[in-house]
C-alpha cells in the first residue's frame, strides 16, 4: 500500500498517515472539497485493483 500510495499522485505537500490499525488518513492542504473527493475516489479504486502481498509479519 505505501508503494501504491507514494505513486499515486500526491503532492509533496501531502500527509499520508496510519490511523489505527487498517485505516489511513491522508492530509491535503489547500485542496477543495470536490478536488478531495475525487483524489480519494482515484485512491480507492486503485487500492482495490492493487495486488497486496501480506505475510503474517505485517
């Protein structure tokens, strides 16, 4: 997920964050709601057509 999420397209002035134990939070500053939105749909989508390797060491 952190490749993913490193080639996915935010700008360096972006957070990326774990929050808890499976979810993450991403920061985005000087960015519009409807310009939110669609960053986080295109990160959803490519997150589930991305193939994880997960071993038990996670």
């Amino acid at each position: 997920m952190a490749d993913y999420l490193t080639n996915s397209g935010l700008r360096k002035n972006d957070t990326v964050a774990r929050w808890g134990g499976e979810e993450i939070v991403i920061l985005l500053p000087n960015t519009s709601l409807d310009d939110a939105y669609i960053m986080a749909r295109r990160l959803c989508e490519g997150l589930s057509q991305n193939k994880m390797h997960i071993t038990r060491f996670i």
